[in-house]
C-alpha cells in the first residue's frame, strides 16, 4: 500500500495483506423474448492489516448491496448440445 505526499500528510508505505468476501443472490426475469429484468442483493467484507516502522493500519469495510437493471440476451433458451 503506497499513498503519495500531499500538503497535509507525509508519504506512506506498507506492507501487509487484505483478504476479501461477497456473498450475492441474483435473480432475473424475461419480460419480453430479449429483454431480462435483474434483481441483486448482496453482502461483502474487506479486511485489511497493514504495518510499516511500527505503525499499525487495520481497516475494516462491510456493508449490503443491492442493484436491479435490464439486460438484452440474444436468446432465452439454452444452447443446443448437439
């Protein structure tokens, strides 16, 4: 992790590891032959440690998401396995 010198801060570089997760459910619906409602809702974590000289940096991001679009699909049926 680099973060580059600005007016108020000092340079900063660490080292150290991230580890992340996202559960999501997704669920969509032909409303016309090509045209595809979708519905998501999810759930993700990001937990980062890193340390440089004694300073320790740990960063914690959680929270849901949620999403609903339109999509074209070229067909609704599966592709033939002939």
């Amino acid at each position: 992790m680099d973060h580059d010198a600005t007016n108020y801060n000092p340079a900063f570089s660490a080292t150290g590891q991230s580890r992340a997760f996202d559960l999501r459910l997704m669920a969509g619906y032909f409303i016309s032959e090509c045209r595809r409602l979708l519905a998501t809702f999810g759930y993700g974590r990001v937990d980062s440690r890193y340390s440089h000289q004694g300073v320790d940096l740990t960063i914690r991001q959680a929270g849901i998401s949620a999403g609903i679009g339109v999509a074209y699909a070229f067909s609704q049926y599966p592709v033939s396995l002939k």
